[in-house]
C-alpha cells in the first residue's frame, strides 16, 4: 500500500499497530507506527503498511516419532537416520578394509536407504515439500485370549515416544494445536492433542548437517504414546499427525505402525555342553535366568515373534561312547590345542552328536532340517580366541546351511547378551548390517547395508574396521533391529505359525 491521504471529516481506522480517530479536525492518535500529520485537513499515512487483514499464519514444521533414551529393545522402532544419508561420521576403512578416509554417509547406497523407508508407507506426504520418512513401531497386541490368542499384555501400556518438532521456520507460541489421528479404532495415540507451547516448553536445540546446515528442532520426551488394544492390526496402520491454526491445518508428520495380526513363535533349546568336570556350572546362571527375557521380551518381539525356551539342558560329551568315531573326531578337535581348535568343526560336530544322542533331539533327527522348527543353542566355556558365536551358514563349513537352526556360543560370548541374541539373529535368516550378501542360495539380500560398528543394531558388530569401538556397545545399548530385519526374520522357515 502506498501513501494514503483521507479527508479527516469522520474517520476512524483500526487496525493492529495504530489506531487514528478524526472528527472535523480534531485528531487523536495511536500508533505502533510511523504516521505523519501534514495538514489540518487531510492525514498522510507516510510510508506506513497498513497491516492486511489476514488469518494467522500457519508456522512450517514437521513433526516426528523419536525412540526415547533408555530403550531396552521392549517394542520395534525403527526410522531413517540422519547418519545413514547424511555425511556425519568419519569413517577410516570400508566394509572391504580398503581406505575410505572421509565423513561419509554410512549406507553405501543412500537411494536404497530412501526407498526402504518410503516403501509400504500408507498415504506417504511430502510436507511443503519437504521429503518425508515416517518411523515404524511394532507393538504386540493387549487382547483377551477370546479377541485374539496369540495377543499378549508385553505391550499393554504400548510405547511412550518423544516427539519432535523440526522447524522449517520459526515457531512461535501462537496457538497451534498439534493433532494426532489413526483411524483404527484398535490402535489408540494419547494425547490426541498436543498445544504447541508444550513442545517448545522443551527448548530449541539444534544439530547440524553436512555443511554446518542447521537442523532446529524440539524434543518433547514421553511425549506421546501409542497402544493397540482388543484386536490386532491386520494390515501396517498409520497414525497421522496435523498442524492446525485457525482455518488451516497441514499434513506434517505419520508413525507407521506394524501389521500384528499374525504372531509367529520361536523355540529354542538351549544345550549347556559339558566338555570337561565343572564346565557346565561355570556357564553364567543369571545370562541362562535373564535368557528367556532378553529373547522375548528385549529382541525378537520387535520383530513380533513370540520367543519361548522349550527345554534348558545339559549334555556331557563325557559320556558318550569312544567307540563312536563322531564321538573320537569331536574330542580331537575339542583338545587339539587352542591353535587346532577349529569352531566350524565344533559346531558341526556338537550338532551331528546332539541329533544322535541329546535329550531333546528334533523329532525328525536332524538339527538343520525343514522339518525341524526348534532352534538349538549350544553353550560352551570352550575358549575360542576372540570369537564369541557361531551360527550355521557364518563359517565355512556350515555354509551349506543356509542360516540353519543352530548356533554354539563360546566363552567369551557367555556373558554377552548381545551374542546370544546376535548369532539367534543369523539362525532367523539375517546377514550382518555392513555385508551386502554372500552368494548363498535362498538367502535374502538386506535392502541396504551400512558401515561396520556405527548403530545399535543387534546384528552389527561391536567395533569398527579400524578397531575403534562402536558408540552404542559401551552402555550396552545395541539393542535394536531394524524394520527390514522384521520383515526377513518373519519368513525363516523355523517359525512356528500354527500353535
Ligand atoms: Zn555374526
């Protein structure tokens, strides 16, 4: 608007900075703003925008779904990180161990990265054009034993997330209500309403990336949470969150969550084996009491997969006849001398005896067999140098098997929760985060693989290539599968569907 001349008889002008009355040449003024009087008859708004009469403006933000600190792995979450495409972490050698030597994206391959995360998403947004990613959770159905058998009270007060609130520009406290929908009526989000004042009570932080690009954002901790009760979800649901103001409301940000209307189960045997007077009693008591937990409670249910210990066992090689040459060719190996001690062969060979001679040998004799849907874990205070476990399909001579149904964990695993949970991973058909896939037959290749030793992923290896240690090993918080790790390990063929 440019300079305005009225004729000051009866005017009255109201507006946000200044207000003016007029009558017959009388004037009296308030203002916010730059108003100059140049005669008695008429008024010049001089340089002075009249303000437009306009709704209050919808600030730009997104909204995401965050995991909270402290996660114990006791539901799936799982989301794109920002280290996974974007140059954050410095990395000296590459998953080949050739040099790489540079602040690097940690997936090889960013693009892959970016469709795994956009795939299967219901209704996917793009928020003023922004890309968007949505995070995934994976809950366990709360339901009777009538709603739905296979349910379970692991998840009946659901996940407390943090949500967060990533500007594009400035917010401010002017109102805006954040608001949370799933059309599900089974899968409930608390509170459906957020004022955005309670996000930014939590403070502005900011990181940054690559090139010093600040990314502004507010973390509300625990500040929502997400449960599904009385049925399960047949299908991936989303829960879908809007920016309102006024008149105008926005799409800005989505939780997918897991499809959990089939709950497979797992289980296990676990074989204490007993090689020499004392060995099986030197096997940790409380990793053995803790076992059960870990597996059901802390690992495969992100993957919504029932975990149960069907029998806790020992088996004393000791006894077994030396008339037996399995029997003579196992005991070689066992006391060849820490140097000939060959791991593939032990687990080979603990296998082909326990088949023969275990307590709870699989009813159709062989461990690695289709037909067999138990999983055999062999623990041993065997020292095998630094190797923790071994699953069939890890070593050379287990390769035939194509991540078989047993695995053996050596000494220095024992009071590893992580092995034991790491070396189930590979028997349920996944490969390690950074290898892109050994040509073994039936096997899946991972979507997208990152580099060695830099996430919380169960399967990821506690350091680095360059020996430093992994961030997330030292407070014992590798904890976490991945979404696509869900998808694999739901189809291995030791999956009991029908119980
Ligand atoms: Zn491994």
């Amino acid at each position: 608007m440019g300079n305005m001349i009225s004729i000051a008889k009866n005017i009255v002008e109201n507006s946000e900075t200044s207000t003016t009355y007029a009558t017959n040449g009388d004037i009296s003024l308030q203002a916010a703003s730059q108003v100059k009087l140049r005669s008695t008859d008429k008024i010049i708004y001089d340089k002075y925008q009249a303000p437009e009469k306009k709704e209050k403006e919808l600030k730009q933000f997104l909204v995401h779904f965050r995991r909270p600190a402290g996660y114990k792995g006791e539901y799936g979450f799982d989301w794109l990180r920002d280290d996974y495409i974007y140059a954050i972490n410095y990395v000296e050698l590459d998953n080949n161990g050739a040099p790489c030597q540079s602040v690097v994206p940690l997936a090889n391959d960013v693009a892959a990265v970016k469709n795994e995360y956009t795939k299967e998403v219901k209704s996917p947004i793009k928020p003023y054009g922004k890309d968007y990613y949505p995070a995934w959770l994976s809950l366990f159905p709360h339901t009777t034993a009538q709603q739905f058998k296979h349910g379970s009270s692991m998840n009946k007060n659901g996940a407390q997330l943090d949500l967060e609130l990533e500007e594009i520009e400035d917010v401010i406290s002017d109102g805006t209500e954040i608001i949370f929908e799933s059309k599900n009526p089974n899968l409930k989000v608390t509170p459906q309403k957020i004022n955005i004042a309670a996000l930014m009570g939590s403070g502005k932080q900011t990181r940054y990336r690559p090139g010093g690009q600040p990314v502004k954002f507010y973390l509300l901790k625990g500040g929502i949470n997400v449960v599904n009760t009385d049925a399960p979800l047949q299908q991936h649901e989303e829960i879908k969150v809007y920016a309102k103001l006024g008149d105008k409301k926005e799409e800005v940000g989505k939780l997918m969550v897991y499809n959990n209307h089939i709950i497979p189960k797992m289980e296990l045997v676990l074989v204490k084996v007993g090689t020499q007077a004392n060995s099986v009693s030197t096997i940790d008591q409380q990793l053995i009491k803790d076992l059960e937990y870990q597996f059901k409670r802390s690992s495969f249910n992100q993957a919504l997969i029932r975990a149960e210990i069907k029998a806790d066992t020992t088996f004393e090689t000791g006894v077994l006849p030396l008339t037996d040459t399995g029997v003579t060719n196992f005991w070689n190996n066992v006391l060849g001398g820490s140097g000939r001690f060959n791991t593939d062969q032990f687990l080979k060979d603990v296998i082909a005896l326990y088949e023969k001679y275990g307590q709870h040998k699989p009813a159709g004799g062989r461990i690695n067999a289709d037909a067999n849907k138990r999983t055999y874990i062999f623990l041993t205070d065997l020292p095998a140098s630094y190797l923790q476990g071994l699953a069939a399909g890890e070593g050379d001579i287990m390769k035939e098997f194509v991540w078989g149904n047993a695995y053996v964990v050596f000494l220095s695993g024992l009071k590893n929760r992580r092995t034991l949970l790491h070396e189930a991973g590979h028997s349920l058909g996944l490969q390690h985060t950074f290898s892109a896939g050994e040509p073994l037959v039936g096997l899946k290749p991972p979507p997208y693989t990152l580099y060695q030793g830099y996430t919380d992923n169960i399967m990821d290896y506690t350091w680095q290539l360059n020996r430093n240690p992994n961030p997330y090993d030292s407070n014992d918080s590798m904890r976490s599968f991945f979404k696509f790790q869900w998808d694999i390990m739901r189809q291995d063929r030791s999956l009991i569907l029908n119980y």
